[in-house]
C-alpha cells in the first residue's frame, strides 16, 4: 500500500500538557507530537499544522470551526487531530458535519506525553495507522481502540472511551 501524506493539526489538551512542579497546574506547553513523532522514528510523509494551544474545555464554537476549516480547506485527506479528551466528541460532531469526504482521526492522552507513563505515543500512532486505512468519516482512537466519532463518550469516571 502507497503511503499517502497526512496532516497532522494539533490543537493542546492533555497530550501537550507539562506540569512544572508540586504547586504548579498544568500548562499546555509547545506541542511535543513532533517530538513523539520524531522519536518513533515515523517515515510516513506528513505535514504538521499547531492550530491551538488549548485545555479542550476552554474550546469555542469559534475554535472548532477553525479546525474544521483547517481539515477541509486541506489538500491531505487523511487527518488526525490531536486534541484534549474532555470535549473530543463536540469537535467530532462538528467535523462530520462540516467536512464531508475525509478520514479524519481525533486522539489525544489520559496524561501528558512529557511523563514517563503517558499513553500519547500509542495513540499518536494508532492515529497515524488508522488515518491510513480507515474508511471516510470521523473517528476517535484512544487506548488501543478505534471508535466512530458520532458513537462514543468519555467516562470520567473510568478514565476511558466507551460506546454509546
């Protein structure tokens, strides 16, 4: 199979997240998914677009239509969009609703990609594997599942994606 390019759009959340010390909240920081990228020695063509340095909760209508925007003004069409978990599923209604024809792929991590047990490279690369093969849509992939975007929920309380 011919690797096609992807774009990669980050846009903060807990992935890019760095927690400073004892006192400290966490801070969305420079995004380190050319970091994680760079490290797993990815050879898949792609091009990386930081959109937003944002907590998903602080998101605006204004700010998913920009990613939106970004996704289908894009020449790529194989996407993944890094992203934080809590408001994941808004941005996938929004996508679905507004970019017709793509594969876009939403992943984001549990805890920030700088700690040393973080689930951000797993799913940056899942993301990356399933934008390659996956059908036209939207989806969400995150701890080692593949979830269509429109049909799934984060469980707080179990710290993880579930169907709905």
């Amino acid at each position: 199979m011919a690797a096609k390019a992807l774009l990669i759009l980050t846009t903060g959340g807990t992935i890019d997240k760095n927690y400073f010390d004892a006192l400290s909240e966490y801070q969305i920081v420079d995004s380190g998914i050319p970091a994680l990228l760079n490290e797993a020695r990815v050879t898949l063509p792609y091009r990386l677009i930081e959109l937003m340095r944002k907590d998903s909760l602080e998101l605006t209508d204004a700010d998913r239509s920009a990613i939106a925007r970004a996704a289908k003004n894009s020449p790529e069409t194989r996407i993944v969009i890094t992203h934080g978990t809590d408001t994941m599923t808004e941005t996938a209604k929004v996508l679905s609703a507004e970019v017709p024809g793509k594969t876009i792929v939403l992943t984001g991590a549990l805890s920030p990609a700088r700690f040393a047990e973080t689930d951000a490279p797993f799913n940056l690369g899942m993301a990356c594997a399933t934008a390659q093969v996956a059908a036209t849509g939207v989806w969400i992939v995150m701890s080692g599942q593949v979830f269509d975007g429109l049909k799934v929920r984060k469980d707080r309380a179990a710290g993880r994606f579930v169907e709905i």
